[in-house]
C-alpha cells in the first residue's frame, strides 16, 4: 500500500503544480530547478558585485568596471540571482517575448528565498516600470509580474507611484554611458510621499551595466527613498570569468 499513496502523491502534486516536478530550465527530472542548472546557470560559488549585481570571483567584492567608477552610483547594493546565458536566458525570453508571465511562479520560491538571503529587509518593493505604450503591445510588465511573487512568498507590500513617462529606443546596442542619456527623464515618481523615508527593493528581470536600475534609483533619491537594493533575476558576468559561460 505504500507505493499507492506514494503514486498518489505524486499524481497529486502533479496536478497542483504542473510542471514543477522538472527543471523549468532544461526540462530534467530533479526538481524545479536541477543541480546542472543550478551550477550552469546560478553559479552558487561565485559572488555577486555589489554595485552592479555581476557575477565575480568570491575574493573580489566589486567588478571590474565598478572599481573603475562605470557602475551604478544611487544603489546600495544590487544582487543577482544568476548568469544571463544559456538556460535561465532563455526562460527569461520566454516569459518576456513568448508572452508566459506564468512560467515566473515556477520559480517564486528559490527566487525568493536568493533575495532573503541576499539583501536586507525593506518596506516594500518598486517595480521597474514600463512605458504605457510598450504595455499595450507585450500586455504585461514582466517586473511587476516578478515583484508580485516576491509578495505573494514574503508578504512585501508592492510600492506604487513610479511611472516611466518617455518611451525609449532599444537599450541593447548601447554603451553604459549612451543608455544613461537615453533614460533621462524617463522616470518620474506619482506620489512622493508614499514613498519618502522608504527601504525598497528595486526589482527588474535583468541588468547588464546596470543603467536602467541607476535612473529609476535616482529619482527615488531624489523624492526621499533612503535605501535602494537592487534585485535581478540574471545579470552578466565577470570579463575574466567568460569561460564559465556556455
């Protein structure tokens, strides 16, 4: 009889949690996210820059390019939880251009639990905003989707008010310094008073030089927030450490 109930668990859970039961990364059988992912694609040995959330070597505190001065200024930390490349980039494109916002609570629960374990705890959480016009065509924020789990596991409340006033042109071909003059002024705060005084993470899906975090983290300065922790599902990796990437 115990092989029944134990089949009837797992049927059980099966229907509960859909595809949970494999790696929402490569489709493996070990769990939601497997030991081979987690070591491809999250890279638990390595440190995290605390300036830009890039993933280092573990005797180093700061990149390279933040020891350099060309990192984010207005953030007191930034983390993320992996490498972009391979399996959790793809992930990422999927919920973002395949339109599966619901392929993000697959992995609300070890995101969460990186985030505790990462940063201090805050007041409440910002989302990265999206321009009104870019909604309408994707239908969704994927960073609102993100911080909606981030409260539905830890209770954080979601802060509202910031608002991303000026469509933008693509981020992607641009240097640090180009991305940054491309988002002046496209960032403006609703109600300043609901957030003055404030602790917030600053949650997006992904960071590369770190800009798009730096002008939303210096508007929040500017209308009072005292701390800003940035949070990220995948970032880039260290120059000397490229040979990790698959």
């Amino acid at each position: 009889m115990t092989g029944v109930w134990q089949e009837a668990a797992k049927l059980t859970q099966a229907l509960l949690y859909g595809d949970e039961l494999t790696c929402v990364f490569c489709g493996g059988e070990h769990g939601v996210i497997c030991p081979t992912c987690t070591s491809n694609y999250l890279h638990p040995e390595l440190k995290r820059c605390r300036k830009c959330g890039k993933l280092i070597l573990a005797e180093q505190r700061h990149c390279l390019d933040c020891e350099a001065g060309r990192g984010p200024q207005q953030l007191d930390q930034v983390t993320a939880w992996g490498h972009y490349a391979g399996g959790l980039r793809k992930f990422i494109q999927s919920v973002k251009f395949q339109a599966h916002p619901r392929r993000i609570g697959a992995i609300a629960r070890p995101f969460s639990d990186w985030a505790i374990s990462q940063l201090p705890a805050v007041d409440g959480i910002v989302a990265v905003p999206m321009h009104a016009s870019r909604l309408a065509e994707r239908g969704f924020n994927q960073a609102e989707v993100l911080a909606s789990a981030l409260h539905w596991e830890l209770g954080l409340p979601i802060l509202q008010g910031v608002e991303r006033t000026c469509p933008t042109s693509s981020q992607v071909p641009l240097s640090r310094q180009e991305r940054l003059n491309n988002l002046k002024g496209a960032f403006a705060i609703r109600q300043p008073k609901a957030i003055q005084g404030r602790s917030v993470w600053l949650v997006d899906d992904v960071t590369t030089t770190g800009a798009t975090l730096e002008a939303v983290a210096e508007i929040l300065r500017a209308n009072g927030v005292q701390a800003i922790y940035g949070l990220c599902l995948a970032a880039g990796l260290e120059k000397k450490l490229v040979p990790l990437c698959d």
